[in-house]
C-alpha cells in the first residue's frame, strides 16, 4: 500500500516502528500533490518547501527525545477561512486575496502544540457560502471519483484533498452542513462536533451561532483522534464549553447491541434519490444484524429547517461580513471620489455574487419592518426545531438520515439556481439550527459509482455515541477496502 494511502492512525504505527520515517511521509503527500493537484484542484495555498523543513527539524527533535507525542510530523491540510499565522487566509475570496493572518487560530495553536505538519489552506467557496466549491474566487475544485463532479461545499477543497490522499486528514468548518456534505460526496468521514465543543476563535465568521470546526478523514477512528486535538475550552470564544476532557478513541468499541436508533420518515421523502433511499434503507438493515433497534418515527423539523437556516445564517453573514470595508485589511478599490464610493466600490469588487446574494438577504431580514416578520420569528422555530430534537432523544440514542439528497452532481448543473442549490442542504441545516453533533460516513455508491453518505445524528455533546456508531458500521462494511476514487475525466 502506498504511504499515501494509510489512515493516520496506520502513518502512527509505522511511525513507531520506525518503518517510516517524518520526512518519508512528508515527500510522499508532497510528491502526491504535485502529481494530483492539476486535476482535483484542492489547494489555494500550498506549503511544500516549509513541510519539508518542519519535517526535519521535527524528526531530529523525536530522535533526540526534545519532543514527544503521537501525532508529531502527522501531515494536515487546514480549510482556508481558518487563521493561520504568517501564512495567507484568503477564505477563498477577492476580498482576504492578500491577507496574511498575524496570528493562529486556537484550533491552529493546538496542531502546531502536536507538531503536526502543514501542508496548505484548502479550496472552499467563498467565505463558506455554498455548496459545492464552485463559488470560490480562485478555482473550481474537483471530485476525486469523478472530475466532472463537484466535490461538495463548502469545504470541498478539504474533502477532495482528504480522497484524493494528498493529506491525511484535514480540518473545515460546517455551518449548515459544510463538513458532512463534501465527505459524503467524497467518500470520506466528515465530523461536525457540537456546538461548543470547539474554539471558533481565529475562524472567520460567517454566521456565529451556527459555525463549528470539525475533522475531514479517511476513516472513524482518525476522527476521533483529531477530535481529541482540538476539543477544548477556550477563554479567547465565549461561545466555548467547558467541559470534562475526553479520549474519544476510547468509545470506539465496534458494538452497537441494543443502541436505539431512530430513522426519520420526513428525511426519506420527496426529493431524496431513489438509490440514496436504497444503500440507507440496506445501512439500516445493517444495523439490526449488527444488534441495534430501529424504529421509525415523525421529526417534523425538515421542511422548517431550511427557511430558517437562511434566514439566520444570512442575518448573521450580513453583520459579520460588515467589517470588510477596503479600509483596513481588506481589498480596497483603485478608484474612487469619496468614503462612500470607497466602501461601495470596494464590497461591489471584493465580494463574488453568492456572498453579495446573501448579505442583501441577510440585510433584509433584519431591516426594520422586516425583522419581526422574518429574523426573530426564524429564532421562534429555531427553538421548536431544538425541542423536536430533544423530544426525540429522549426515546432515541442516535438519529439515522442520508447525509445528502443525491450524490455529487455535475460541475454547473446548479451554480446558476441558487434555490437548487438551497435545497441541497435539507439534510444537515437542523443540526446546526439544534447546536447539535452529527457525523456523515460512507454508506455505498451509486450505479455510476458516486460515493453515498450517511448521517448520524447525537444528542448535544454525545460525540462518543455517534462516533462508535459510525465505527461499528464502517468495521462491518469496509467501504474504504472496496472503493477506491478513479479520478474518471
């Protein structure tokens, strides 16, 4: 098997054995990157020559005994609307084209505390506002199992690269799915951890109380082991939970005897694929081999979610994005007569038509007249939509849905009808609406071979139940043994 190719978990074993060594590991996703980036198209920045120094000083510090840790000289590649210090944070946009942050995320300061290796600011659309990474101002990102694919939104970048092994794992950032969504078009495992339970500070906001870090892997057990890394308190996000520190590789336990799964019949209807509905349908009955209960039931929170998602998400974009004026660290026109001109001219340049789509939505909602009849009657649902939620998890210990309606679809076939494109998130907006953790797997391909993703839902900070569920499934069903990315053109 190739270097590339191993889980880290697997990078770690050979690691210790001293089969392979940092520098090894670090040349092989250099070389891989260099051979597969021109297709896929992954990377905004990329950071090959200061790997592969890290990756020596890293290995003579080990040697030496000046450093220890497991994930030392790991590889990762980080989402771009994550602050990296001295290195570009472009969030894909005109607008942060130049911008190079002066210091680290919390979740960056964590990576670089294990010694881990940085690679390069993965692809995504523009300021997280899409989903399928055709919206970035730099590149199209492509899909590893077909290049005429999207790889999915708005971390596609992060996804496409985790599939197409030029990194290990990767980190992005999910605010209405953004996470699970391009691993499920990916084939790989997308983690979108509880709200909380990881610092946003450092993240570029695009809407505050929906936005959550979480990990891109190859396969459960690596999802684990890089939410251990970077979970945690932070005074810096008053957002963030304090809460007891765990091992979540310990709950991996490859047995869901008596675990009470819920499926929600709203979340199998109208508009999900036929052949979706079929590899879920055969999860679920996987499941009851496997020992767990199954049962349906109503979650009559789906054709509420969307709307309100918007609505919030928008409202929030529409503040947050206020601070890119051409002022300060911004784009800032050539021209212009005036300080309004400039802030005009400016926003009009640096911003790309998905943003600029939703900061006049967002500012709509909010205007006055309008913000009673749209923006606070959407938080009114947000709170039904987390008491439906809490209802069910009363009777249920994980809830079952497709991660996606359909499996990635053709590059441009919805850029163009941003409501189509809406609606692809039917499936993952209520989780962030609810704050709640949900991961996405593979659960088998399509008649094309296009990977199909499956969610699992938790009840808030109840990461260990979905993630040994999600570990006990892909241990029965090897998808990653079997499947492999073509790259077809």
């Amino acid at each position: 098997m190739e270097i590339t190719e191993l889980t880290v978990h697997e990078l770690q074993e050979k690691l210790k054995s001293k089969e392979l060594t940092i520098q090894e590991i670090t040349n092989a996703y250099i070389n891989r990157i260099e051979e597969k980036e021109k297709d896929v198209q992954a990377f905004v920045t990329t950071l090959a020559e200061e790997a592969k120094e890290q990756a020596e000083k890293i290995q003579s510090k080990l040697e030496n005994g000046e450093i220890e840790g497991n994930l030392a000289g790991i590889p990762i590649g980080i989402k771009d609307n994550i602050c990296t210090k001295g290195i570009k944070t472009t969030c894909s946009s005109k607008m942060l084209e130049n911008f190079v942050s002066p210091y680290d995320a919390t979740v960056m300061e964590k990576i670089n505390d294990e010694n881990m290796i940085d690679l390069g600011k993965l692809n995504m659309d523009e300021f997280a506002m899409g989903g399928s990474t055709e919206y970035s101002y730099f590149k199209k990102t492509k899909n590893p199992w077909n290049l005429n694919k999207v790889p999915g939104g708005s971390s596609g970048g992060s996804a496409a690269a985790v599939a197409a092994n030029m990194v290990p794992w990767a980190l992005g950032s999910d605010t209405g799915g953004s996470i699970r969504q391009p691993a499920s078009f990916c084939g790989v495992v997308g983690l979108k951890p509880t709200y909380g339970l990881i610092s946003r500070y450092g993240l570029v906001a695009f809407a505050s109380s929906l936005d959550q870090i979480g990990p891109i892997t190859k396969d459960v057990k690596d999802a684990a082991m890089l939410l251990n890394v970077i979970a945690g308190h932070d005074k810096k996000d008053t957002t963030s939970v304090e809460l007891e520190e765990k091992d979540y590789t310990k709950c991996l336990q490859n047995n869901v005897k008596d675990l009470k799964i819920g499926v929600p019949k709203e979340f199998y209807g109208e508009g999900i694929n036929e052949e979706v509905k079929k590899n879920l349908y055969e999860a679920i009955e996987r499941y009851k081999k496997l020992g767990a209960k199954v049962e349906e039931f109503s979650l009559n929170v789906a054709e509420y979610s969307l709307a309100t998602y918007y609505i919030i998400a928008c409202a929030e974009a529409s503040s947050n994005l206020g601070r890119f004026d051409g002022i300060r660290y911004t784009y800032r026109t050539g021209e212009f007569k005036n300080l309004k001109e400039l802030y005009k001219k400016s926003r009009s340049e640096g911003f790309g038509p998905e943003v600029k789509r939703r900061i006049i939505l967002g500012t709509y909602v909010l205007s006055s007249g309008y913000y009673d009849a749209y923006y606070k009657k959407a938080q009114q649902v947000r709170t039904l939509v987390m008491n439906e939620f809490n209802k069910a998890f009363e009777k249920y210990d994980v809830i079952l849905t497709p991660t996606s309606p359909t499996v990635a679809f053709d590059i441009g076939s919805k850029s163009n009808n941003p409501l189509e494109m809406y609606l692809a998130d039917i499936c993952t907006v209520s989780v962030n609406i609810a704050g709640l953790p949900a991961i996405s797997i593979p659960c088998g391909v399509d008649k094309e071979g296009m990977p199909i993703g499956m969610q699992l839902i938790g009840n808030k900070f109840c990461e260990e139940t979905i993630l040994n569920a999600a570990y006990t499934f892909e241990q029965d069903l090897k998808f990653k043994e079997n499947n492999k990315p073509e790259f077809k053109k």
